[in-house]
C-alpha cells in the first residue's frame, strides 16, 4: 500500500517540544513503515523520518518567524496533491485546508479531524463530507453533521514513558498555559492543598499567565519551567502524585492525560469532552466538576493502583494499537473501490 501522510508545519515531524498534530503524525508514520507500508511524509524540511521524506518549507513557521505560515502551507499542500496519482490514498492530518483540494484528484482521502477549532471551518467540512473520510480522535469530538468513518484514538510510545509506582509529593500541570487548559484552576487547587505545583508548557495566552499565574509562582511552591523535552517530560510525569487536568473546553483527546496514565500517573481531570473515555473514574483517575471536588478527590489519590493507568495505556492507547486501527481503515476505503 502505498500511503501519502500529509502533516501540518507549524513544527517540525517529530517536534522538538510542542506539536501535537506533528507527533502523532510522526508516530504513526513510523509505525506503517514498520508494519511494511510504502509511505511518503510530507512535512518540514528538518522533520525526521524513515519513510520518504517530501518538503518544500524548509522548517516550521511556529519555529522561525520569518516564514510565512500561509504562502508555505499553499506550497505544501499542493506538493502532495500534485503527486496524488503516486498514491492509494492520502491521510490528512492538517485539518480543512487540504479538504479543497480533494475533488481534483481520484486519490481517496482520509482526514484525521484532531479537534474542530472554530465553527467557522465546518463549512468546509461540510461541503466535502460526501466525498472524502473522516475519522474522529474520540466518540466526545464528534460533529453531528459529519459523517465517520471511525474513531481512533492516539497511540503513543510506551518506551519513552516509564511506569514508576513511587512517585513524589508533587502536583504537575503539563499543557499551554491557557484559559481553556485550567492553569489557574491548577494553581487554586495546590494553594488549597498547600501542595508542590509544577507547570510545564509554553504560554499560548501572555496576559493570562501575567494575571493568573505569575503572581503565584514561588520556587519549590509554584514553579513554571516552560517548555521540555522528552526525557524531562518523562521525569515529571513519573514523579508527579497526580496530573492537574481541569480543562475549560471538550478536549478532543488529550495526550498528556494518556503520557501521564503511561507512567503510572493518575489524572484528576475536569469531566469535559474525551476525558469519560480516557480515564476510568476511581480506577486511573478523578473525573470531577469543580475546582472544590478535585481538592476533595486529589485527598483520596493514594486509593488509585498506579498499576491500572499504565496497564489501561498498554490496552487501548498505544502506537501499534493506533496503527492498526488506521489500517483497518485504510482498507475499508480501499475495498470499496471509490473516492466516496
């Protein structure tokens, strides 16, 4: 089978720290080339791979400035189209753009819809739900007027996370510091348990984290340590007593929940969008309500067998479990023999 992977390039394939879009791209793509499938990446020029490798920006527009996000996506986009016929199908993992170029070619595609950012982009979708496929990262993000082909879950690397039954007395934040990820729910929450609080993750929204957070930080209290890389993130995962999840939006997935549970870790997360179909209450995890409820249950954190989110990881959200479930797609597409 011979598959065109098209990412986004806002960051390098793999990124370097931030990408969620790019690292799952990156694992599956490693993961089809594994299972024996002829697939050709088309990313950033930097990005990193053993598939073949298709380019035309030379890195990331979130990594140098100086590139021009919309002239570089035209570009990349239209690079992979015009070599459809090289291809059976095309996944999309770049959201709605690429939709638009569809009906030029009679390659089928295939768009992985990592979360709809605003209702503004639907009507793309929309026009193109009759003639292209579309799977959803979790039951909780689907859109009503669209039609599924199926739902799969993000599979990650269960060697780059290791379970540790005997973490620290820490609280850990991991994702963009924004209003929608709860930042300054966290903060609340370890004030009132007089708890270690860590925050790790790039600042997506300046004057929040000036409001919300920055006047609370104090070393070995409220630390932010921006940004980190893999063995840093492993580190803080494994250590934390729990991961801080009181989010503000449906989360379409959420990869640190599952990074988190990948390490033992269990998740005490606001019960909002995908978070009832990652973590199992009171067996890897809290789903709460409320900023007072998560205090509560953060209390009773030591009732959860650290045993029971690595072992829930291993089950359902692993990248070779991800893989085959997009095979399976793959060839139902293909054995239809249409388009759509």
């Amino acid at each position: 089978m011979k598959i065109a992977m098209l990412s986004p390039i806002a960051w390098r394939t793999p990124p370097i720290h931030y990408g969620p879009w790019e690292l799952i791209t990156s694992l599956l793509t490693e993961e089809l080339v594994k299972a024996g499938m002829d697939v050709t990446l088309f990313a950033t020029a930097n990005s990193m791979t053993h598939a073949t490798l298709k380019s035309v920006s030379p890195s990331g527009y979130e990594e140098d400035r100086s590139i021009d996000a919309k002239v570089w996506e035209c570009l990349h986009i239209s690079e992979c189209f015009e070599h459809a016929d090289q291809f059976d199908i095309i996944h999309n993992q770049f959201d709605f753009l690429p939709l638009s170029y569809s009906k030029l070619v009679k390659t089928p595609l295939l768009t992985t819809i990592h979360g709809i950012s605003s209702e503004r982009i639907l009507p793309v979708y929309k026009k193109y739900n009759g003639s292209t496929h579309y799977v959803s990262i979790s039951d909780a993000d689907r859109v009503e007027d669209l039609d599924y082909i199926d739902t799969v879950y993000h599979g990650i690397d269960l060697d780059q996370f290791h379970f540790n039954a005997d973490p620290q007395d820490y609280l850990l934040y991991y994702g963009r510091i924004h209003p929608d990820k709860g930042t300054k729910e966290a903060v609340e929450i370890a004030r009132s348990l007089n708890k270690r609080l860590i925050l790790a993750g790039i600042i997506q929204d300046e004057n929040y984290y000036k409001q919300t957070v920055e006047p609370y930080l104090k070393e070995g209290e409220i630390d932010y340590i921006g940004s980190v890389g893999q063995d840093k993130r492993n580190e803080l995962l494994a250590n934390a007593s729990c991961l801080l999840h009181p989010i503000h939006f449906s989360e379409p997935f959420g990869l640190s929940v599952v990074e988190a549970m990948a390490c033992g870790t269990p998740v005490v997360a606001f019960a909002k969008g995908s978070m009832p179909e990652l973590i199992d209450d009171a067996v890897d995890g809290f789903l709460v309500h409320t900023v007072d409820e998560a205090i509560e249950r953060i209390k009773e954190i030591d009732s959860i067998d650290r045993r029971n989110c690595r072992q829930k990881v291993e089950n359902k959200f692993s990248k070779e479990s991800m893989c085959q479930n997009y095979l399976a797609v793959y060839q139902k597409i293909l054995s239809s023999g249409e388009t759509k």
